[in-house]
C-alpha cells in the first residue's frame, strides 16, 4: 500500500508539473504579430513606416523599410517590450525620405524654346530649328519662302524678347 501510496504521489507530481509546464508557454505567434504590430501602429513616428511583423516561436521578425536609423531601433525596443517575445530579428532598411521630392524648375528659357517648337509643329513646319538665350529666339534650318511667315508667327506667338531670323529660304 506504501509503494502505492507514493507511486499515485509521483503521477500527481507529474501531472501538476506537466499541467504547470502547459500553461507557461506564453502567448501564441499570432498574438504576438498583433501585439507588436499594435504598437508599432501606435507609435507616431513608426505608424506610417512599411514595417511588416512575423513571430515564430517567440522570436519577432521585422522587416520594411524606415526613414532613419531611430525609426529603426524604435521599432526593435518597442517589440522587445512585448511580453513572450524572446528575441526580436530587425531587418529593417533604413531608406531616407526624398528631400526635394518635386522636380526641378524648368527654366523660362527650356519653356520658351518647347512653346516656339510646339508652335511650329502646329504650323506644319519641319527642318527648323529653334535655340534661346536670355528670352531671345534664333530660328536656324532651311525653309520654303511659303512657310517663311508662318515660322516667324509661330516663333513670336511664344512671346519671346526677339526674333532673331537664321534661316535659309529655298
């Protein structure tokens, strides 16, 4: 009966012990992609990042991209603070934002000679090359005399400074 006695003892160890054992395994990987998701997305400056979250066995995966290197261990620190994660992999890139996202201006000289060239196709004119400097239009290229007006038009409907005429009538 003693023997019986504490081999039932040793099964209700064990059972305690395997039941203990059970419920420390922590949160599952699904909950905690949401946990540490939540709170990059509640972070201000990491909401709008493209960070996407994986969890295996504990161990978080970041990967995305941030626009600075802050951004980057912010996100690190905030899915360590996670309960049940054990390790966090950042792999992260670090791509800064475009500075001058818009392009550059067009001179007024770029937009005079694209104005006198648009015109001059709108004229049926060909062979008739046009250059700019400071406002002033050069006509340059060989034209019929038939055409000769309708190019000088069409140079001055861009509203240059002056017309200067180079062409070579046939």
């Amino acid at each position: 009966m003693r023997l019986a006695m504490k081999a039932l003892s040793i099964s209700l160890m064990l059972t305690v012990f395997v039941g203990l054992a059970g419920c420390n395994r922590g949160p599952t990987d699904e909950a905690l992609t949401q946990a540490v998701r939540a709170k990059i997305n509640a972070d201000p400056g990491l909401a709008t990042q493209a960070i996407s979250v994986a969890a295996h066995e504990g161990v978080v995966t970041l990967t995305g991209n941030v626009n600075s290197d802050p951004n980057k261990g912010r996100a690190e620190e905030l899915a360590k603070g996670v309960g049940g994660v054990k390790s966090v992999t950042n792999n992260l890139t670090v791509r800064p934002p475009l500075v001058n996202a818009t392009p550059p201006p067009v001179s007024p000289d770029l937009r005079l000679r694209t104005d006198v060239m648009a015109s001059l196709t709108k004229y049926g004119i060909t062979g008739v090359t046009a250059e700019v400097a400071n406002g002033e239009v050069t006509l340059t290229g060989t034209i019929p005399r038939a055409k000769l007006q309708d190019a000088m038009k069409a140079a001055n409907e861009a509203h240059p400074k002056r017309v200067i005429n180079k062409l070579t009538v046939k």
